[in-house]
C-alpha cells in the first residue's frame, strides 16, 4: 500500500538538513519554512501532503481543516502534545512520531539534573562567577545510598534508572503499562504511588502529558513525600504542579527542583525560575546534535518509507493502517473492505450493529485491522472519506456499531471473515487464496467455486426459470460509457455514487444488482451464472 500522492511535504520547525535531504531523495518535494506565524502556517498547508514539526508549531484542529491534501503529520520527537490527534484522526491524517530519536539526550539530562541537584553545581559555578569562594554554603549530598523513584518506565525511564543506578541509588517506580516483571528485569521494583510518595529522596516523572497524569504531584503527594524531596521533570510542562512545588519549595517540603519544561514555555511567571533551589533549562531535553540528526532522519524515512508503500513506524492513530503494508495481511484488509461495500449494498443502510467475525487460528489477533477495513468499506461513498486511519470514529459518529468477535475452529485453514448487519438477514463470507481475496458466501448461500474480488462484481438474484436474465445484464454492463452515462437519467435505474467517483452501485428495479467497476466483466458474469439463491 502506496502513498503514491505523497508529492510536497513542509517542514515548520528547524530540523537537522538530514531531514530535507532524505526527503528529496525520496521524491518528495520540500518546503522548508520554520517559524511562521498561525496565519502563514494557514495559507502554506493548503497544498502540503504532509507536515513535519517539532513542538514550536501547534497543529490545531484549524490548521488541519485548512489542509484539504494533508495525508501525514511527522512529530520529529516523543510526543505528540503540539497535535490535534483526535482532529486529525476524524480528518483521516495519519500522525507519527519518532519515539527512540530523543530518548538517550533526555535521560542524559535527567540524569545530570539528580547530579546538579545533589551537589548544587549551577549555583556553585553561579557564585564562582560572582568573585566568590563558598565552600561551606553548598554543601551537598551522596547519590549512594539513595532512593530515586521514577513515574513512567517507557525508553526514557528506564534509562535514567540504569544510569542511576551506576550510582548506586534504589530504583523503585510506577507504570500503569509496564509490568512489574519487565521492569525488575532492568532494576526497578513497582510500587503502587501512595507507597512511592514516602520512599523517595529523588523523583523523576516520564510520562505523557494526560488529564490522568496533569498535576500528578501536586500539594496532597507532595504532604505524602519525604521532607526535603528532590523532583526533577524533564517530560512535559503541567505533571508537576508549578503552583504546588513552589509552596513546597518555601516551605521546604521539597528540597529542590530541577525543571527542563513549563506549563507554559517561556514561562512568564518567574517565581519558581528565580528559587535559589530550582534549576532551571530552556525544554533543552532533545536538543543535542546527535538527538536532533536522529529525530529528522527517523521521521524523514518514516515518511518515505510510506509512501513508497515501504511500512509504517512511529504510528500514533493509525495502528489499523500500519497493518496494510504487511503483505500477508494486505489481501485480508482488501478483502474486509469489500466485504463492507458489499454488505452496505446489500442492506443499503450504514447503521445499525455490524458483526465482525474472524475464523481460524491464523486471524486470532485480525479484528483490530479488519474491523476497520470492513467500516471503512460500508462507509464508503459518504461526506467524509472513511480510511483505516478515522473509519472507527466515524462509525461512531455514523451510529454504526461494530462488534467483533473470534473463533479458532474453521473449515478454512487460511482462515474466514464473515461480517453480518444484525437484525437483517444480510451476511457476507470471505477469504483469502493464495493472495486472492475471494466471497465464499452471501446470505446464506453458499458459492461452490469461490468468486475472485478483483474485479466487478455482479451479484443478481433471479429465478432458476429465467434463463435470459444474465445475457440481458452482461449487454447493459457492456454498453459504451456514453450510453451508460445516458442511462443514468432512466428512470428504471437509480445510481449512488461516492466523492471519489471511483465506485458506484446499479440498482435496477427489475433485480438487485452490486456493479463495482474495474473488475473484469469475466469475473461478473462467472459470479451472476452460479447464481445467488
């Protein structure tokens, strides 16, 4: 699967020229313009096909909206706070980060905030450069000995703990994700937060920047940790409470901070950089040489990797989509798709409760792509173009409920699809041969040679005495486009048609017939001859 319209990518943050160059090499167009305002941001995304940032450029829901080509947004860094995610889903943007390319610079740097804390080495070096000698005012503390607690064990976590632990400090933490085995296995016992507030000497916060994780210290942890706590934020502006690490600073509660991010950036209130006991960076965590050649190079070939249908890595909303590039799982995912289309054609309607099922050992983890494939077939054709990046949402949005459920137990050893609107008698059955996805049942009805959905499908009901009905259908399916054209005013006819003209659907009063052009009209009439019912 290709992104063969992926032509003209923007880059509106300063990025490492690796980033430019790989993207030119790929064949892709570049537009380099850091800096620009809210307003020329608006008027260059117009005719982008994606958009690399760092976090200086806020992707906003309007910024996607002006976007009417935008397929991709590249976060060259860890998160993704800068970016509308959910607007860019519902839009069908894919957005990407490069999770590893900061990783080892942001420990580094916590790593050297728990030393500066421990010995007060900037406000010493401060004082030197003042003309003075006080040895005794900074007098400092041993790592050894210590207890760090670290919230959020992901690639950043885990490197600051074994770091650390050089030093010879107790590693305990917390991860909602992480099992407790996978983090012992790096040195670091799990404890539940009301048991790490009490524990630690240092703590240093890796997590996200969620609703669940927004002031996850704040005064009441803060009355729970050991007096003279150390707290260290290298992650995002807003975990820490300012507010409430600024109280417990006066009132020694916390002995000292060291922060590398703000709620807001710069920050305006200066109360907390001004402490004599908080150090303080400018959100330098990924800002080393090697970390930014790593950040521009990783998402410049991510995004090549894309569009030349290569894979997908650094997904944060489409995982259903990276699925597609696979290429056992790429005939399943067309076969979905088209199960849906047909399943909307048959029942004409896109609401109601969809029943997913896959069959077969081979597809016991398949549903998280295929259900996807299969809304984004039913959906085809409305407002809003249903790809595997948005099609769940906007079932959601649709009132369209999909249920997807499993079983090993299958007459197929390749495995079956079967996808079903409760409520009505309508169920499509499919699989694939060899990489052919193929309909192996319709209602009920089961075809004794599998039909081949490679080309357009023509599926009539008739009686078995109407022996003339499937020469009188091939005749109007292979008259000239003009004179289809023509027919579409007859008023024996009614055409739906999607926004992309590619896929349309003849349902003629005297039978129901499914028409997908494209397919070769030897598949269509060998499907209408075996009959369905």
């Amino acid at each position: 699967m290709a992104f063969a319209k992926l032509q003209k990518v923007l880059i509106s943050d300063s990025l490492d020229p690796c980033c430019r160059d790989i993207l030119q090499a790929g064949g892709i167009q570049v537009l380099e313009k850091p800096g620009l305002s809210k307003e020329e941001l608006l008027q260059e995304i117009r005719d982008c096909d994606g958009l690399i940032v760092r976090s200086a450029t806020k992707v906003s829901a309007d910024v996607l909206e002006a976007a009417g080509r935008l397929q991709v947004v590249g976060r060259a860094g860890t998160g993704v706070d800068n970016v509308d995610v959910e607007a860019a889903t519902r839009k069908g943007v894919l957005v990407m980060n490069t999770p590893t390319g900061n990783s080892l610079s942001a420990a580094e740097l916590t790593c050297g905030m728990i030393l500066c804390l421990a010995r007060q080495i900037p406000q010493a070096a401060a004082s030197m450069k003042e003309g003075k000698w006080d040895r005794k005012k900074y007098m400092g503390m041993e790592l050894n000995g210590k207890t760090l607690g670290v919230l959020g064990l992901g690639r950043i976590g885990r490197e600051v703990a074994t770091r650390m632990q050089a030093f010879g400090m107790k590693t305990i933490g917390y991860d909602p994700i992480i099992t407790p085995e996978a983090s012992a296995a790096f040195g670091v016992e799990q404890l539940p937060l009301e048991q790490i507030w009490p524990r630690c000497d240092f703590i240093t916060v890796h997590t996200p920047l969620l609703p669940s994780t927004t002031g996850l210290l704040n005064d009441s942890t803060f009355a729970k940790c050991r007096r003279g706590v150390q707290v260290v934020n290298c992650a995002r502006g807003g975990i820490v409470d300012e507010g409430a690490l600024l109280r417990a600073l006066r009132s020694g509660q916390c002995g000292g901070a060291a922060l590398d991010v703000f709620t807001q950036e710069p920050p305006k209130d200066r109360d907390l950089v001004d402490h004599p006991n908080v150090i303080c960076c400018p959100h330098l965590g990924a800002s080393t040489r090697e970390a930014q050649s790593r950040c521009g190079k990783e998402i410049a070939m991510q995004i090549v990797d894309m569009a030349v249908g290569k894979g997908l890595v650094g997904v944060v909303n489409g995982q259903a989509l990276s699925k597609a590039f696979a290429p056992q799982t790429k005939p399943w995912i067309a076969l979905a798709r088209v199960l849906g289309t047909v399943l909307h054609g048959l029942a004409k309607q896109a609401t109601g409760n969809v029943q997913v099922c896959t069959l077969g050992a081979a597809l016991k983890d398949a549903s998280s792509y295929l259900a996807p494939a299969v809304v984004s077939g039913m959906l085809a054709g409305g407002k809003k173009e249903a790809t595997l990046v948005n099609a769940m949402l906007l079932a959601q949005e649709a009132g369209l409920k999909v249920t997807a459920s499993h079983g090993d137990t299958c007459p197929e050893p390749e495995g079956l699809l079967q996808v079903a609107l409760q409520g009505t008698p309508h169920r499509v059955t499919g699989t694939v041969q060899g990489s052919t996805p193929v309909l192996r049942e319709l209602n009920g009805v089961t075809f004794k040679q599998p039909a081949p959905l490679v080309g357009p499908l023509l599926i009539y009901r008739a009686k078995a005495s109407e022996t003339n009905t499937l020469p009188t259908l091939a005749g109007k399916l292979l008259v000239s486009p003009q004179a289809r054209e023509q027919s579409e005013e007859s008023p024996q006819s009614a055409w739906s048609q999607n926004g992309n003209n590619a896929d349309r659907a003849l349902c003629a009063e005297t039978g129901g017939v499914v028409w997908l052009p494209g397919w070769e009209m030897g598949n269509a009439v060998a499907l209408a001859a075996q009959g369905v019912g």
